[in-house]
C-alpha cells in the first residue's frame, strides 16, 4: 500500500497587493519585481488567520476527495505561522471540520512543509497504522515580513493547499527528505524571547530574516540535486514525468532548475506571478490549479520538490 492523493484544495484570501502597491511604502518597481523573482502580485491576508485559511483549503480538499471529515484518521499542518503557539493549527482544523476521529497535529519544515507531510503520512500508511490522512500547508507569513525590508518582503504571500491522502496500490512512489540544522541562521523568524520572571523584561518577537543569495545558492544546487536522486533511485526516465511541480520562490530558481536538470520550463509549472512564494502552501496550490483547469490526468508522472528554512529539503515522486 502507498499514499494517493485523492482530494485536493486550495484557499487564499481576497486581499491581493500588486507590486505596484509596494511601491507606496517601500523603495522598490514592478520592474525590479518581477525581472528579480517573477512575481506581480501576492494574497495578503487583513482578517483570517493560518487556521482559517486552512479550514477552508481542507474543505475543498474534503470536498473534491468526496469524503466524509470523519473518516480522517491524521490531520497534519504543515506551517510556522500558527495563530497561536499551541494548541496546533491542526487543532483548530480537526475542530472547525469535525475530523472527531482524527489525531492532529502540526509540523515545522519551513516551504518543505507539503513534501514532508506527505513523507510522515506515507510512512504511516505504509506501516498500516492510518488509511486516509489530511494533509495541508498554510501560511500567514505577513505577519511576521519586516514590511520595511524590501528584500525579503516583497518575495511571500498568503496562502494555503490541502490534500486528502488515502492508502492505495498507487500513488507515491518515493518521498525524499533531508535537512542542514548547521544552516539554521540562513532563513529564519524568531519566536518569543527568553523574557520571564528571573529576566524581568518584556518577551520580543522578532520578523523574518533571510540571507537571500545564500537561499537562492543552495535552492538551484539543492533541487536538481534531489530531483535526480529520486528520479534515479526509482529508476524514472525524467520524459517520462509529465509535471514537475517545484516550490515556487523565485522564477529564477525554476529556470535554473529547467536548465541543470534538461527539463523544458513547459513541463515546470508556474503560478508564481499571482502569488509569490506561500511556503509549504505553493506546492498543493499549484497542484489544485492544475487538478480543476485539466493538466493533471489520472496516471501522469509527477515529481515535487521543495527546500527552505532550517534548511530542508525535500522531494516526492507520485502517480497521480
Ligand atoms: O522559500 C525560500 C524563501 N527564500 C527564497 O527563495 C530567497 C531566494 N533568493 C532570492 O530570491 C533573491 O536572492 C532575492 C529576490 C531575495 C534578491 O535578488 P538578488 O538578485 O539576489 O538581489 P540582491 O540581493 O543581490 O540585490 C541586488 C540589488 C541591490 O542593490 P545594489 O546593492 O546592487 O545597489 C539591492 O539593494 O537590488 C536591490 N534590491 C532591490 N531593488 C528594488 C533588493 N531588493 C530590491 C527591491 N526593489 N525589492
């Protein structure tokens, strides 16, 4: 038995900020915009947090897999912009769809976050432990941008995908996932400080850092790199993959995977230009788009690959 993914949605908030309204606060042009990453505009939301952005996302996916919410076994959240720090954002979901047989619970991968939800559901349909799963990627990352940093802020968007995951004799051929802790200053957020009691201070929260030119180095190495892994430890002849659905960050990083993996940009899709980069959420947003406008057909071949903060990395080979 494997994972299938036989549902799949996606929500992001109404609010879509251009490039263009960048430039109202910060020293930055459309131009450089999208010459630099290949985006135009991005979701950001004003009143639905991460929990809400995934309810909706995991309805759809519910609703497309043509389930009931009780027959869901496992709820992961794969985010690290929760509303909260706990309970989990997967909590909140289990609750708001009335998955009441399902145990729920988040996890932290950084833009990986699709890819190793779907690696620890796999692992447990495999073992027999669950048959059916729900599996999403949501982020509010707008909340914790430094809107006055412009080379960091105008990259992310809102955002979240869902996918329900049921065991089958097809479906995911192999997960790869992999992770460099000594990297962990490369991308990062800081979450409340060591304030208490002893300390006497005020906790600070801090916003998102990001050493852009490192990432950007270790993403067109890194998913070439596990692209051809799983692709060569599955024995996959890469024309015989019909889509390859890469974490969308930068348009650039797409391009230069297309060049150092000899795969046409056609087979690469692209979505980058309406949402930037929604962290664990671009991979099943993208999946969904394709899924309702017809590119995915039943038995095609698709790889998905993703890397970011931590750093992770991570890939999955799939029958659709
Ligand atoms: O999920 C993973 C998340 N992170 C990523 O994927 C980040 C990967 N990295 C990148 O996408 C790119 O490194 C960036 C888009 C962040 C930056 O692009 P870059 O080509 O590496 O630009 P740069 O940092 O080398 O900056 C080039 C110039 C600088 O000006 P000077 O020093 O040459 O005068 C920047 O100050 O561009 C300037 N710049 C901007 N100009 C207008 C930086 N950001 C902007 C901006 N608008 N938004």
């Amino acid at each position: 038995m494997t994972a299938r993914i036989i549902g799949i949605g996606a929500y992001a908030p109404d609010q879509v900020v251009t490039n263009q309204d960048l430039t109202k606060f910060l020293d930055t042009n459309d131009a450089w915009i999208r010459e630099r990453t290949g985006i135009g505009a991005r979701h950001v939301s004003t009143s639905e947090g991460t929990s809400a952005l995934a309810t909706e996302a995991a309805k759809r996916a519910i609703a497309d897999a043509g389930i009931s919410p009780e027959e869901i076994e496992i709820v992961i959240v794969a985010t690290s912009s929760p509303d909260r720090a706990f309970p989990s954002a997967a909590a909140d979901v289990q609750g708001a769809i009335g998955a009441k047989h399902a145990v729920a619970f988040d996890i932290t991968a950084a833009c990986s976050g699709f890819i190793y939800a779907l690696h620890i559901v796999q692992g447990f349909i495999q073992a027999g432990i669950y048959k059916t799963a729900l599996i999403i990627g949501a982020y509010t990352l707008s909340k914790v941008l430094d809107w006055t940093d412009r080379s960091s802020c105008i990259l992310f968007g809102d955002g979240a995908g869902a996918a329900v995951v049921r065991a089958d004799e097809t479906g995911v051929v192999k997960t790869l996932v992999g992770s460099d802790g000594t990297k962990n200053d490369v991308l990062y957020c800081q979450a409340r400080s060591l304030e208490n009691c002893l300390t006497g201070g005020k906790p600070e929260l801090g916003f998102m850092q990001m050493d852009g030119q490192e990432v950007f180095k270790f993403a067109v190495k890194k998913v070439p790199e596990i692209v051809n892994a799983i692709l060569e430890e599955t024995g996959t002849d890469r024309e015989a993959v019909q889509h390859y659905l890469l974490h969308q960050a930068n348009i650039r990083i797409l391009e230069a995977a297309s060049r150092r993996l000899k795969v046409p940009m056609d087979k690469i899709p692209v979505n980058i230009e309406r949402y930037g980069n929604t962290s664990a959420a671009s991979i099943p947003i993208l999946l969904d788009e394709m899924h309702r406008d017809g590119r995915l057909k039943r038995g095609d071949t698709l790889v998905m690959a993703g890397f970011g903060a931590g750093l992770t990395w991570g890939a999955a080979l799939m029958t659709w």
